[in-house]
C-alpha cells in the first residue's frame, strides 16, 4: 500500500505538470495583447470580517519597534486607520528653477485594439491552431502515461505476494525510474511549446509595433492609446482597420519550430551548426524509456 500511495503520489504530478499550460508566458506578460476575447473579472471583493465580541481581558501591549508600543483598540475603532503621526521634517532642499524647454506638441490621438488586431491577423490564427493542436496532443499523451504508471503499480501490488524482496525492490525501482522519466520527458515537451510559442509572438508583437508606427506617421498621428484602457471612443480615432489591413500583408504567417523541437535548437541549426541543442535548449522530446501502455512521444499544446 505504500508503494501504491507513493505511485499515485509521483504519476499524479505528471498531470498536474500539464495543469498550467494554458497561456504562453509571453502571453501572460501582457495578456490584452495575446488572448483576444477573454473577459477582464474584477478581483473578488474580500467578505466582511465579523466585528470581534468583547472581551473582558485586558490584552498586553504589542510591540512595534524599540520604544515605541500601542494599547488595544478602543471598542468601536476596530478597522478605522490610526492616526498619522505628525513630526516636524528637516528644511526641505532648495530646488533650483529649470531652464525653459521645448514645448510638446499638441496630441494627436490614434486608438488601437490590440484584441482586434490579433484576433483578425491571419498570422495569430495559423499559430494559435497549430499550438491548441499540441497542447491537445500533450495532455493525451500524458493522461495515457499515468493510466499506464496507475496499471503498473497496481500489478506490482498484485503479484507482491509472488516476489522475493529483492524481486520486489527490482520492480519499485524500476517503477520509480519510469516515473522519473516521464516527468522529465513531458516538462522538457511542455518547455519546448512555451519557448515556440514565445517565438512566434515576438514575430507577431514586432510586426504589429512596426506597422501600427508606420500608420500612426501616415496619419500625423503622435500618441497610440490602447483601446483596452479607455472607456469609450469615436471611429474617427480607430487605427485598428489600417493596422489589420497591412499587418496581414507584411505578416501573413509566422516561423512556426517543428513541433518538438526548441527554437534555440532550430536557430542553431540553421546557423550552420548541429541540430543537437546546447545549454538550456532542450532536444527534441523522447518517449519514456521502457513504456508498456507509454505515452507516444508525440506533440504538445497550442495556443502562442
């Protein structure tokens, strides 16, 4: 039973090591820009905290630093900010006057919507298929690898009885191995599609600065506010169509890595040097050793 309970243990944070994969990190970095059409929730506003009942018991000073202690609260002051101590600053610098400077010029404001953008950008939409494809992929793989890990552990607690004790740390450890291996091997997989994913966006993020400056220019336009952080405006201000317009014919698709493979590793390659990563690039993901029932060394998850 105790190998049982550590198996379910170990093969369960195989799955929970999928439980995150949702957004690039890129993405969650500045998420108004990668995930079109996700609702903003505003923070849970905390419940109130029950006035505590009186108490008859004197409680002892707390101290706050050397010197200094405060006594229980009034009845009734519960909550309320304490006082703010007044004490006498030294005299303040002397702040010279500031020689005049150019004047700014006189806004003109373009908006643009980041969601709209990348939800029209047919660069977005290839990309963003292609990884909700992997991601699908991985998590299969990996449900399949911990139904196999649940079925060896329970065949080993079957036929425990059978065993010789050394017949039996044999197989534990063997059992222990492969569950090493798989979490290794859907981490590095998992890594791979966050590292491709952040590849992608940064060509998608880089086009889309580019041309939204080259609309602004052509309009005269000097101040791009992002239409995620105002509450409301006119048309006559939106550079959303425009920038739509030429971000899909300079950007109709991204460089995609072949699935499974880093895009340190890719770059390297096509550098002229070996496929074979080096450093933090990860190899191309390999199948658990030994998998009776394993998961398939196959794809990962989507969405850049």
């Amino acid at each position: 039973m105790l190998l049982l309970s550590r198996l379910l243990r170990a093969s369960a944070l195989v799955a929970v090591a999928l439980a995150d994969y949702s957004l690039p990190a890129a993405a969650q970095q500045n998420q108004q820009w990668f995930v079109p059409n996700q609702p903003r929730t505003a923070p849970a506003r905390p419940a109130p905290r029950p006035a505590p009942a009186p108490s008859s018991a004197q409680p002892e000073p707390q101290t706050l630093a050397p010197g200094l202690s405060t006594e229980a609260a009034p009845p009734g002051t519960e909550g309320q900010p304490q006082q703010q101590v007044q004490m006498q600053l030294p005299p303040p610098p002397e702040v010279p006057p500031l020689p005049k400077g150019p004047t700014p010029p006189a806004a003109i404001v373009g908006v643009l919507s980041v969601a709209d953008v990348m939800r029209a950008s047919t660069a977005f939409q290839q990309a963003d298929k292609e990884f909700v494809s992997r991601r699908q992929k991985l998590n299969e793989d990996a449900q399949k690898e911990q139904v196999a890990l649940r079925d060896l552990g329970q065949q080993l607690a079957n036929e425990r009885g059978k065993l010789t004790p050394e017949q039996i740390r044999t197989r534990e450890k063997e059992l222990q191995d492969r569950i090493t291996e798989s979490r290794r091997v859907f981490g590095e997989r998992n890594r791979i599609i966050q590292e491709a994913s952040q590849y992608v966006m940064a060509q998608i993020d880089r086009a889309t600065e580019m041309v939204t400056q080259q609309v602004a220019v052509s309009r005269g336009i000097n101040l791009v506010l992002n239409k995620a952080q105002m509450l409301g405006t006119t048309s006559d201000f939106d550079m959303t169509p425009a920038v739509v317009e030429d971000l899909n014919k300079v950007l109709a698709s991204v460089v995609i890595p072949p699935d499974g493979v880093s895009p340190m590793a890719m770059a390297q390659s096509q550098g002229g040097g070996a496929a074979a990563p080096a450093g933090n690039a990860p190899a191309p993901a390999k199948p658990p050793a030994k998998p009776p029932a394993a998961a398939s060394s196959s794809s990962q998850q989507k969405h850049p």
